[in-house]
C-alpha cells in the first residue's frame, strides 16, 4: 500500500517533522512511504465561497490541484501530520 505523510507544519524541521520521521519509520516497514512538506507547496487559505460544492473545482490557483495529481492520483492513504 501506498502511503503519503505530510508535514502540516510551516516549520520544516521542528517537532512535528520529528513525528513525521517516527511515523515514516514504522510505515516503511510494510509500505511504499513518501514524506511530503506542507512549505513546498502553495496552498491558499478557503475564502467560504462554495464554488467547489457545484464545480467540484477551486477558485484559487493555488498547488492543490498539483499536490493531488503528484501524489494523490493513485490509491494512497494519507497521513496528515501538524
């Protein structure tokens, strides 16, 4: 199984990317990790608009979309670490 960690922390190399580490360490044993950096990526705050609830398709451009074609595009649970 594949599994993408997250660092949710703007913080790259605090606490949480030590939680990140251990948690990745016991994944690896029996699945394909990756470890991902919140910081690498710009993703806008939501405005409330809603657009998304009729086009399934945010307003902002903003790297969600790229996040989730690198990473997300094939069967991966996710852990969301901040």
């Amino acid at each position: 199984m594949k599994v993408l960690v997250m660092n949710c922390s703007l913080v790259r190399n605090g606490a949480t990317a030590e939680i990140v580490n251990i948690v990745t360490a016991r994944l690896e044993k029996k699945h394909d990790v990756k470890n991902i950096c919140i910081d690498d990526y710009d993703i806008k705050f939501c405005k409330g608009c809603r657009t998304c609830h009729n086009t399934a398709k945010c307003v902002q451009n903003d790297d969600v979309d790229r996040l989730s074609l690198i990473h997300i595009s094939e069967p991966t649970r996710l852990a969301l670490i901040s």
